[in-house]
C-alpha cells in the first residue's frame, strides 16, 4: 500500500500501488477537503532528502548531530528526523508553520513550535544536547519530568522526550561522525 498526501489539506490516501502499471496517471477525490489531483505512478522526481514517503533507517540521518525518532502511535508512524547544528524547532507538522523538525501527527495536545533542541559542540568537539519548551500548551516532558517555562536541560543518548501523546527518542551522533 502507497499514500498520497493531499496538495491542499495535507490528508493522506492509501491506494494499493500493485494494481497499476509504472508510468501510469491516476486521479484522487480527498475525502476530506474534495480536492481533485494526480500523480503518476513510477519513481519519484523528488530526491531523497524531500521524499516524506521514504522509509528510513534509524542509523541514518544521524551524518553528523543525530537524529530524534518518533515512535509509532495512533496518530502517526514512525519517523526519524534528522537534527542539525544549532536550534532545532520541534512540532507538528502543518502548512504555513515553518519548523525544523516537522512531525507528521495528527496530536492535538501537540504545538506546532512545541520544543527545541540546541545542538553544539563544546571545546573538545563533542557534540552537545540541550533541550527545553517553546512556551507549548500541553508542556514539554523528559522521561516523565516536565520542564519548567525556563530549564535548559542537557540530554544524552535515549533520552525520552514527550510532547503531548508523541514520544521522542534522542538518537546521538556516533564517536566515529563526532571528530569529523
């Protein structure tokens, strides 16, 4: 099974792309905003970095600051999202809201700019996590502690971070990509 996303409300569709020949057109009716579109069955003109649909592996993304993973619940899959050097704006994913790290969820208790994680490296280049809340509605949570509207709290390798009903894994750069 493939899905589509909406070009204008964002829903997903699922169709079963083993019914259809490579290089041909189909035609979606979004169940939720009745918006007619199209696409072509066959590979993708997108290149790997904007490919939502690409599974990818947890190891990956983590080139040089790691990556958070979003563990799989009722409102999304899973997800890994790579981080880069310097604040990492952290929420749900929708149009018009400009974040780093945009969660694909359907988490009502979860902000559109919900957290930030800051990523540097100290004086001997070891890289440096440091977590805290965007001023979120429903707080941010680091194994099962909330933050306070002000606490900078450094966090390491698996730490558990909860926004709303999502959970977050901190996946670290490795030693190897550390001293690049």
């Amino acid at each position: 099974m493939k899905r589509v996303r909406c070009p204008k409300c964002d829903n997903y569709i699922q169709f079963d792309e083993t019914k259809y020949e490579q290089g041909q057109s189909l035609v979606f009716i979004c169940d939720n905003c009745k918006k007619q579109f199209g696409i072509r069955i066959g590979k993708s003109k997108l290149n790997a970095a904007t490919r939502r649909e690409e599974i990818i592996d947890e190891t990956s993304g983590t080139e040089n600051f790691g990556n958070v993973v979003a563990i799989e619940n009722v409102f999304g899959y899973k997800q890994v999202l790579p981080l880069h050097e310097g604040d990492n704006v952290i929420g749900r994913r929708s149009k018009g809201t400009e974040v780093d790290i945009p969660i694909e969820t359907n988490d009502p208790s979860m902000d559109r700019r919900h957290c930030i994680i800051n990523v540097k490296r100290n004086k001997q280049g070891k890289i440096i996590y440091t977590l805290r809340d965007n001023d979120s509605i429903t707080g941010t949570f680091l194994m099962n502690e909330i933050l306070g509207a002000k606490d900078r709290i450094r966090i390491e390798e698996g730490a558990i971070i909860t926004l709303g009903a999502t959970t977050l894994i901190l996946r670290s750069a490795t030693e190897d990509e550390e001293n690049v």
